[in-house]
C-alpha cells in the first residue's frame, strides 16, 4: 500500500495464552477445523497431530492438505505404511504428511531425508512424539473421541509454540471478527502489500461485494538503538491499529474518503474497510493532471483546518497524535550515511564528513519558519490515493495508508506527493501544483507566508528524498527486495533539485564533497 516507513526487523513477544478446546460433534465439523488451521499456516511450520487411533487426525490432515493444494477431491491416503507422503500446494510450496505410528528408529528419518524434505514445507505428522525435539513454529492438536457430546463427536486441544501461539490466536479473533461482521462467507483474496509487517486482503463475499481486511497486529518494540529507544519510537510509526482507526475517523469527519470501517478487533489489530476500488491518479504517462490537482486542494484544505492533536478511537480510547520533531527528522536523514552510501555508493562516510553531515542537517531543519503544525499523513502519494470517479469534489480521492500520522509542517505532504518516489514529476508540472497549493491556501488565509512556506518545502523535501534513499538501499541490502532500487535515479533527482535552493547551500556544498554524483554541474532547473 504504498511506502512504508519501514524499520528493522523485531521478533514479536510471543503471548502465551491457554490452549484452545473444542467439540467437533461430527466429521464435517473435524474438516472446518482442518481448513480452518490451514489459513495460517506457512512453509517451515510443524503441524503436531496426537491422539488415539480412531480420534480423527487423519481426517483433520485430509482437509487441512486439501486446502492447502486448493484441491477438495484430491486423494490423500493415510501413509501409515509408506511413513512420508508429499503434496503441492496451490503456491508451489511443499507439504508433507507423515504417520511415524511404523516408524523404528530415528534412523529411518533420516533414510528417508525427512529433515531436507521438510525444511520448507508444511509438515503435518502423525504420531509426533516419536519424532523427537523439534525447534520452529509448532501447532499442536490433540484429538480425541468424546462420545458423551454425542456419537462420532471429537474433543480438540489446540495450542502453539515457537511463535506459533500468537498466529492461532490471532486467527481465531479473525475468524470471530468476520462471523459478527457479516464476512464469514467471503473469499479472501491476498493483495499486493508494502514495505512494512502489515498485510492486506480483499474479502469477496458470493455477491461480489467487497471490502479490505487490513492485519496490523501490535508492533514489538525492537532494540534500543539511541538514548534506550527502539527505531519505531524515534521516527513516530504507529504502535497499533488505534491510530489508522482514529486518523481515519478525522479524515471521514472533515468529509475526507478515507475507507469506511465495516469491523474491528482492536486489540489483535484487525480491521475490515471498505474496499475503495484500485482506480489510479496516475496513468502510463505519469501523474494525471487533473488527479494530482485534486489531491493537491485536498491538503489545502487539510492544512487550512485547525486541527485536533487527539483522535477519539473507541470510547474511553484516544490517539494520540505525536509530533515530527528534530530527532525524528534527523535520524531518518541518517538512513543516507548508514545505508545509501555503503550499500549503493560502496563506501562509508568517514566520521568527520558524516558528522558534518548531521550538523548541517540539524541546521537545516531547525531554520525551518515556523507554521501551525497539521496532520501530516507521511505516505501521502500516488500508491495510496484512489480515484473514486462516482463521487464529487475533494471526495473523489480515496486516501489510505496514513497509520503513521504525525502532527508537522503542512509542506511535507505536499512534497510527498508533487515529488512522487515512484512516478516522474516535471520541476515544471511540480511548480505548477506548488502555485494551486499556495492560491487554495491564501484563499482561506490570505497571511499565508509563500516565501516560507517555498523554504520549508524545500528543506523537507530534501529530507524526503534523504530519507527515502536510505530506506530503498536498506529494503535491497538487508530485506533481499531490489525492486526499490530502480527509483532510486528518479529520488536522487529530487534531490538534486531540492539541494539547489538556497537554504540548503551548505549541504549542497556537503554533496557536492562527499557525493558529487548527486550535484549535477547543468544549469539550474526551476524551483520552489
């Protein structure tokens, strides 16, 4: 859903809560449970299937690999007798059912090259005490006959380790959540994400009537990483889904399209939006004009608001929104120095020149004019505006992706959209909206500061485009994504651009040093 803020990668702290017991008073109800388990599931996890013989495991690993293969007919034969059976499933990954109830020793497993077979599959064994220690994501289910609930009822205990509780739990609050929300019958339909830990998918119901499921679960805080604080703390990325919901509802209250909310679970971070089409402001050229202008009165509206810094969420809930100070600012420049220069330059800043990259930035930043802080959406650009073309006015953009609101200056959004990190925009077609931007905001302040206001978006803009390189370089370097290097020309050029303003000579004079292909020698082109 557009660029993230991106930030290293934690390890979430696992819960552990009590394992999970149900009656499955008939056959079918043991197969729910099966296709059920297999939405979570993923290639290294261990599926642990213990009980009696007759207590139904064999049914349960039936529908379970039936699912997976996308297959409901396909013959999946107890391998009792053949110990190891492999499968495909419908996204090429490996499933493997194994029945250990024949097996003779540890020794055989090792015959039949069980560990290489099952590194990266989806392994469901039968009988699994007899496979010894186990490390990584393990379910556990326990089946047992309970004729007391009726004949053929089935008593299941169902419990997670390894990392593995935390997604049961979350799915069960999914499943519950789509129950009361009227989406338990709809297909769920993987969409094409970003560059952070949330997921997205679409929900089809048998009408065809659509919505999004958005799972944001809780973020873990990471390491420290500056004066006891993690990356998360210090650049202002959302902890939780609170603040999507309550940046929402402002947005929706100003009479914004931000997507309605049809369901939430809070606390396990899932929401159902409203489905707002995937209509672009873009086309194959680039920027569309009259899209992009649209999206540009909106925030001249937005920032000719004044406008709360707390957001109801739920009753007794408020968010809180934080502010993009110095320390946040300034340390998501340092993204250029730690991973731009080494991983795409090839070499390190030596210390004294990354020193007096970070003064000359502080300096930057804190000559900024000062302006009444407004909600500033962060990722407001052309992966996360929609056009909704049945609609009228400013209410023909969708806007989505703003869980990282912060409270700061107006012109960072507007740089975020006129200099696209993903889409070609002219100096030209950017002055062009610049002038838009600053005739709807004197038309409801006539005070407006241009000159200003053309000093901070410069500023900020180069900080963007700072930034961005840094995080493009680290999604390549050490999250195995390449694809975000090939706009990286593209925000170099913003750069370049940003840099030729005179409030930011120094650091020109900076680049031009220690970074020279950055500071072209051509003449200057038109700017803010």
């Amino acid at each position: 859903m557009g660029l993230s803020q991106d930030e290293p990668e934690t390890s979430p702290v696992e819960s552990t809560p009590a394992a999970w017991e149900i009656v499955l008073p008939d056959e079918s109800a043991t197969e729910d449970l099966g296709r059920f388990l297999a939405e979570f599931l993923a290639p290294g996890d261990l599926v642990a299937l213990s009980g009696g013989l007759g207590g139904g495991k064999t049914t349960l690993a039936r529908a379970l690999i039936r699912e997976l293969a996308g297959a409901p007919s396909l013959e999946v034969p107890s391998p009792t007798f053949t110990l190891v059976q492999p499968y495909e499933a419908k996204n090429g990954r490996a499933i493997v059912h194994a029945d250990l109830y024949r097996l003779r020793g540890a020794d055989e497993l090792v015959e039949l090259g069980f560990d290489e077979m099952t590194e990266s599959a989806i392994t469901l064994v039968e009988w699994p005490e007899r496979l010894g220690h186990r490390a990584g994501p393990i379910l556990s289910v326990e089946l047992s006959l309970r004729p007391q609930f009726g004949d053929g009822s089935r008593f299941a205990r169902i419990d997670g380790s390894g990392g593995m509780a935390a997604r049961l739990e979350r799915a069960r609050a999914l499943r519950a959540l789509l129950d009361r929300s009227g989406w338990d019958e709809a297909t769920r339909v993987p969409m094409q994400g970003d560059a952070s830990s949330r997921a997205y998918e679409r929900l089809v119901k048998p009408d065809g009537t659509t919505a999004v499921l958005m799972i944001s679960p809780p973020r873990a805080d990471g390491p420290p990483v500056r004066d006891g604080k993690p990356y998360s703390t210090i650049v202002k990325l959302a902890e939780s889904v609170h603040a999507f919901v309550g940046v929402d509802r402002g947005l929706r209250a100003l009479g914004f399209s931000a997507p309605r909310i049809y369901g939430e679970d809070l606390s396990a971070g899932l929401l159902i939006i409203e489905d707002l089409g995937s209509e672009p402001v873009v086309d194959s050229n680039g920027p569309r004009p009259e899209r992009y202008a649209e999206a540009t009165r909106l925030l001249a509206k937005l920032h000719g608001t004044e406008l709360p810094g707390v957001l109801p969420v739920a009753d007794g809930i408020d968010h809180v929104l934080p502010s993009y100070d110095l320390e946040a600012l300034l340390f998501e420049a340092e993204l250029l120095p730690d991973w731009y220069c080494p991983a795409i330059r090839g070499a390190s800043l030596p210390g004294p020149a990354r020193s007096e990259f970070l003064a000359l930035w502080s300096d930057a930043l804190r000559g900024i004019p000062g302006e009444r802080p407004t909600w500033t959406l962060r990722d407001y650009h052309s992966p996360n505006l929609i056009w909704l073309p049945d609609r009228e006015g400013l209410e023909r953009i969708g806007v989505i992706d703003f869980q990282d609101a912060v409270l700061g200056h107006p012109a960072y959004d507007v740089a975020s959209l006129l200099q696209d990190a993903r889409v070609d925009a002219s100096a030209e077609f950017e002055l062009r909206l610049l002038g838009l931007y600053v005739r709807e905001r004197r038309a409801r302040d006539p005070d407006f500061d241009m000159h200003a206001f053309a000093h901070a978006y410069a500023v900020l803009a180069a900080q963007r485009a700072t930034k961005i390189l840094g995080i493009f370089a680290r999604l390549d370097r050490r999250d195995g994504k390449p694809g975000y290097l090939a706009h990286l020309p593209r925000i170099e050029a913003y750069l370049a651009r940003n840099l030729k303003h005179p409030a930011l000579s120094a650091l020109r004079t900076w680049h031009a040093t220690h970074l020279p292909g950055l500071v072209p020698s051509a003449e200057p082109e038109p700017s803010a």
